[in-house]
C-alpha cells in the first residue's frame, strides 16, 4: 500500500530565509509527483507537478525535485515571504490521475 | 473562470439524514474526484469518475454514492449520515492526462451531530 509521508509537520522561519520541504513515499511505482497549497479555509492549489521521467520542476522560487529510486521529493522555496505562509501538500499519482496525499507541512513565514 | 464550485460551503446535519453535495466544473475536463480530509490523516479519494455516467470506488467508499449525469456534474450523496462523517469535502477535477493537475474546489465543511 502506497503510503506518503511529509516531515517536518510544521515549521516556522523568519523572513528571507530558504527552506525546504520533505515528502518521502513508499513505492516507486509512480505516473507523477505533485505539490500543493492549501490556504485556511481554502481548497488546494497546485504548485508544481514533476513526472515520473523527470527531476525537477521549477516555478518562479519554488524548486522540486524527484528522486523515485529512493522515494523522495522536496519542495525547495528561495527567498521566503509572509505571503508564503500555508501547508503544503504532496501527492503521488496512480492511475486515472488517482491521487494519495501525505499529511502537509503547515508553514508560517515570520515578518 | 469559476473553475470548480462546490455548494453548500457548510451543513449541520443530524444523524440519519441524507444529504447531497454538489460539484460542478467548467473546465471541460474529464475525470472528477470526491475528497475527504479530516486532521491528520490528509485527504483520501472516497470515489472518482472518468467520464459522464462513470464512477469508481476510492480508498474510503462506503457510506457514500455518487453519480455523474452530466459531465459537468459530479454528486456525492450520504444516504443515512453517520457522526464519522463529520469532515471536510473536496471536489476536484482534471483533464484525462497524467500530465495535468487536479483543481480543487473550496470545499464544503459538514457536521453531523
């Protein structure tokens, strides 16, 4: 049974600094790797998504990376601002686009 | 754009009641998908469509149906509402490739006393 896992499960930083987020899984038998965000109260929206052929993803400061072997993926974020502040949400995908979800990293970016 | 749109956004049932929520989307895209995310434990696909008049189980089915007439429209329905149930309900939808995101509508906050 696949099984996603997301540490740290919450994190504080202060402004400016880099961080990166974790996301390990447990079978290396995935179509693609998927990063979200999830604001208070909010659904989810999609950051980046890497496919399985692939290393990384890069979208403006944010980098991730896919490493299927090991099972591993982290999101990296350059320069980190309040506005950054949320949980993130990594998910590996089955088939039909069938998504399973670790249980976040809540992130809160100190001004 | 709308993108997904989920109604209610919140309920308080009573036990026993039946309910359904609805999700519409007006992307065009395919597939469609019914969440369930409760603290600690992430979000789990309770069940999912590939096309209209399609539904599939998820990981977490039971005490659900749905049905998508309309491939706008995905329904997901609680026949005899259960205290467990108690959570937070996403609808998400994509196109029918594994090389494009879900969207995800804002979701709908059910409590069932």
């Amino acid at each position: 049974k696949q099984e996603v896992t997301q540490i740290p499960a919450a994190l504080s930083v202060p402004e400016g600094e880099n961080l990166v987020l974790n996301c390990s899984f447990t079978d290396s038998a995935i179509y693609n790797l998927q990063w979200f965000r999830q604001d208070p109260g909010k659904g989810l929206t999609s950051l980046l998504l890497i496919q399985s052929s692939q290393r990384e993803q890069t979208s403006g400061r944010l980098n991730a990376s896919l490493d299927k072997s090991s099972g591993r993926s982290t999101l990296y974020i350059a320069a980190s601002q309040p506005g950054d502040s949320a949980t993130y949400l990594c998910a590996v995908c089955r088939a039909t686009n069938k998504l399973i979800f670790g249980t976040g990293t809540l992130l809160a970016v100190q001004p | 754009n709308a993108g997904v749109t989920q109604t209610p956004k919140f309920r308080v049932l009573k036990t026993g009641q039946s309910m359904t929520l609805l999700c519409a989307q007006d992307m065009n895209h395919e597939y469609m998908y019914w969440y369930r995310q409760d603290p600690g434990m992430g979000l789990r696909l309770i069940h999912y469509s590939v096309g209209e008049g399609t539904t599939a189980k998820g990981e977490v089915p039971d005490g659900y149906n749905v049905s998508r007439l309309k491939k706008q429209n995905f329904l997901l329905g609680l026949e005899s509402a259960a205290p467990s149930q108690t959570s937070v309900y996403f609808c998400a939808s994509s196109y029918a490739s594994l090389s494009r995101p879900q969207h995800f509508g804002d979701g709908t906050r059910l409590s069932i006393l």
